[in-house]
C-alpha cells in the first residue's frame, strides 16, 4: 500500500505502515510538526514576508481556478457546438 493511504479495518482508520526503516511516510505529519515548522517559517522569513508568501500563493490559485474554469467552459461549448451539428447533420439525412 503506497504511502500516506489509510486503511480502514472494521471502520477505524489505521495508521500507515512505517517503511522498515522505523520512519513515518512523509504525508502523515503530526500536529506538533506542523507548529515546528510555523515557527521557524515565521523565524526565518518574518511576519510581513509570510503574509506577503499567503497573499501569492492565494493569488496564484485563484488564477488557476480562473483558467480552469474558462477552459472547462470552452470545451463545454465546444461539446455543445459538436453534439448540435451531429444532431443537425441528423435531420438532413
């Protein structure tokens, strides 16, 4: 089973199992880890440059939402233009 996938046995959840080696996979990261990493996050870059890193990465996927979504809109339309003409192709047999 690839890491970071839990197991349900009997409908509890199950902790991966660990690669041999005694370490965790890396998807499984405890809540005091995450904390760790904030703070030296907020030690190396600062207060401002954090705010200013949320700020890009919020823009960033926004514009990917954007682009996803005209392109989802585009090929709707495209389908929609397709299925039509093979309809009207149809008719005129």
């Amino acid at each position: 089973m690839p890491f970071g996938v839990r197991k349900v046995a009997g409908g509890t959840l199950v902790e991966p199992e660990q690669d041999g080696k005694g370490r965790r996979p890396v998807g499984n990261i405890d809540p005091l880890e995450v904390l760790l990493i904030a703070v030296v996050a907020l030690l190396l870059f600062g207060v401002g440059r954090i705010v200013d890193i949320g700020k890009g990465m919020g823009e960033g996927l926004r514009e990917a939402n954007g682009d996803a979504a005209r392109n989802a809109t585009i090929a709707f339309a495209v389908a929609l233009a397709i299925c039509w003409l093979a309809v009207s192709a149809a008719r005129h047999r």
